[in-house]
C-alpha cells in the first residue's frame, strides 16, 4: 500500500498534512517535517485499528510513504 502525502500552509503559518485516501487522516504541525511526522502516526494508527477490527486488506500490510513537493 502506497500513502500519497500532501501539503498544505495555513496563512499563519501552520502545516496542514494529508493522507486522501484514508478518511480523516489530516493533521497540522509548526513546521512541515512535524506535519509530516504527525500525518505518518495518526496513518498508522488509522491502520492498525483496521487491522484490529478485522478490517484491514491484505495490502495494508505493507506501506509506503510518498511525499509531495512542498506547497
């Protein structure tokens, strides 16, 4: 499974990083490496809770971070 992260900045001055594909995976960090940081754990998590409930594929086993160009 590959997690395409995306970017974005508040106008003061806060990161917003997101993960589309997995609901509710959007979270905010002062710089964009804490940003990015932040969105890698709460995706995990987001995982690891399916897996959990029995409700993860068996690609979400395996996982890949892209990053995207900076906004």
């Amino acid at each position: 499974m590959t997690l395409h992260v995306e970017f974005d900045r508040e106008e003061d001055g806060r990161w917003i990083a997101e993960i589309g594909s997995l609901s509710g995976c959007l979270v905010y960090g002062s710089s964009r490496d804490e940003a990015l940081l932040n969105v890698e754990a709460l995706a995990l998590r987001i995982l690891a809770d399916r897996l959990e409930h029995g409700e993860a594929r068996p690609d979400e086993a395996n996982i890949s971070f892209i990053v995207s160009a900076a906004a």
